[in-house]
C-alpha cells in the first residue's frame, strides 16, 4: 500500500491524469479495473477517474510495488499500446511490418514507444507470453532496422526459435530485400557494390573504402535498378553481409546517395518528391534454408513481401512508365 498527498501544484486535476503523471509503469487498463476493484481511494473513500482532486487529498494505492518503479524497456510493455501491422504469425514468430521512425530498442531518448515494448504487449495481452512465469526466455528481435528505415521485422515467441532464426541469419540463409530511392541513375543497371566498411562507434557513422584498412570489414551488396525517372532510380537491393548502414553508406560511395538520407547523402529529395522519411525499405524476406531449421522447417522457401511502400509506389505511379514494367 502506497499513499500520495496532493500538493498545490497538483489540485483540482483529475485522478486519473494524477496516476498516469506520477505512476507512469501502470497501465491505463488496469488503473481502470484498480479503481472497479476499490483498490485506489481518496481519503479513504472509493474514488473514480474523473473525480477533480482537493489540497491535502490522500490518495490511497493497493498495489504492486512494480509500478511505482522508473519506466525501464523490461517493463514497458505494461505501458504501451501495441499498434502493430503483423505480415505473419504462427505459435513461433512474428513477421512485423516496422513503419520509419519507430526504434526497435530503447534508447537514451526512448523508453516505452519501441518496436519491442509493442511485441511484448501484443503476447502479453493475448496471454502467450506470462512473464511471471518465465524463468529467463522474453520474446526477441532477431533482426534490426535503423529508427528512419521501414520493414519487415522478426521476433521470435520462444527460445528454440531464436536461435535458429540468429544461426539462420549468421548462416545467410535468410535473404533480405531492400527497396530505395537513389539519385542519379546507375551504370551498368545492375550489379555488385563490394567494398570494406569502418564504423565510428561515437558518432554511430561508417566510411566506405575500395580497399582493405585496419577495422573495416568488408562489404557486399547485389543492386537491380527498377526504374529511372528525372535523376532519380528506384533499386531493388540485397545484403550479402550485414554491416552497419550498409546499404546507405555502399550507395553514398558510388555515388547514389540515398533520398532523404541526411547521414550520408542530402534530406532535400524527399520533400520534392513528397515523402518525409528517408527512401528505404526492407520490403521481402526469403527463408533460404540450405540445411535442417529443426522446429521451423515449414518455413523453407517461403518468402513474405511489403505489398505497398510509398515512396516506391508513388514514384513508379509517376514516373510514366508500365505499372507491371516497372514494379519489383
């Protein structure tokens, strides 16, 4: 049981904006169901979330200690909404369509408002995964997409699909595709880009070199140009090795700078062309299993696909070319 007392700059406020103020890791739902319950008065007396608090009020709390706590990513999901586009879903993972601007993982500006919190919500609310009685296993991104890069997303439901999942894209036996919007038009119109990549671990930023240098690792991406249209390309890509802002950085260096990419190409493409992220998706996934998946074998083969990306639909659409000639 916790008691709080309303303080001047607190009174005549609501008592449920007063809660969701002070007790941030409590969930609306259930401060509703708390308050069913008798189990949040004010001066001893059963109280209602509209109710306007007086100076000197005490509101009385019988609940769990965790939700006073500091909001930390272990619990946020108590906290979140999910508003999830699943792409598919059986007992073992989640294929998420990530919109741009969503952060996977909390960081130092984002605690609560991840892809993650989200996943572990949506579980939690549907009563699979019960962290109570978990002893370690909670469910897991097995792939990350930069904050400003939409695609597709994969969470595993249980252990043993993590880890085939994180050997499976060790392995490269899951393809991943890209679309992007890129200035200029490339020559040949398909290709390789290889190269080696050095990350600046403090400014969470890669240079691009032809040759090997101590640090980097190397680089290599496969590149089909789409379509062209008024200095701008529309490629399908896709990642031979996974290295940091691989895609963006390999296109900077030749030349390519992606559209909207402020890091390592000019944000000023994207306004002319109407879209206010940067032009990159992570659009299909290509489960390639060459040997045994042991509980995912049913997914050999198969491949998942983002029907409909913006920047991709709205360029070819205005680009004056086929619509079936010019598509991924």
């Amino acid at each position: 049981m916790r008691e709080l007392v309303v303080n001047k700059n607190d009174e005549n406020q609501r008592l449920d904006r007063f809660l969701i103020k002070n007790l941030p890791s409590l969930p609306t739902s259930l401060m509703f169901k708390y308050f069913r319950l008798k189990r949040i008065k004010v001066n001893g007396k059963r109280s209602k979330g509209d109710q306007r608090l007086a100076l000197g009020d005490v509101v009385t709390l019988y609940i769990n200690d965790e939700f006073f706590d500091k909001p930390d990513e272990d619990t946020a999901y108590l906290r979140v909404t999910p508003k999830l586009e699943i792409v598919y879903e059986d007992e073992n993972l989640l294929l998420i369509n990530k919109k741009p601007g969503l952060i996977v993982h909390s960081d130092e500006n984002e605690v609560e408002n991840t892809l993650i919190s989200q996943i572990k919500a949506y579980l939690y609310q549907k009563k699979e995964w019960d962290p109570e009685n978990e002893n370690s296993f909670a469910p897991a991104l097995c792939n990350r997409i930069d904050r400003n890069t939409g695609g597709i997303v994969i969470a595993a439901k249980n252990a043993e699909t993590l880890r085939v999942l994180n050997q499976k894209i060790k392995d490269r036996e899951i393809r991943k595709l890209y679309l992007c919007l890129v200035n200029g038009t490339f020559q040949p119109k398909m290709g390789r880009l290889d190269g080696f990549i050095k990350k600046n671990e403090d400014e969470n930023l890669v240079t691009v070199t032809d040759r090997p240098i101590k640090g980097a690792k190397k680089a290599s991406t496969i590149y089909r140009t789409i379509c062209s249209n008024k200095g701008y390309s529309l490629l399908e890509c896709e990642l031979l090795t996974g290295r940091t802002h691989q895609i963006r950085a390999q296109l900077a260096h030749a030349g390519h700078p992606i559209v909207g990419d402020g890091k390592y190409g000019q944000t000023g493409g994207k306004k002319v062309l109407g879209f206010s992220h940067q032009a990159l998706y992570s659009y299909k996934l290509i489960f390639s299993f060459t040997t045994s998946a042991s509980n995912l074998d049913y997914l050999k083969d198969r491949s998942f696909t983002i029907k409909n990306v913006d920047f991709a639909d709205d360029f070819i659409k205005n680009s004056g070319q086929n619509t079936n000639d010019c598509s991924p």
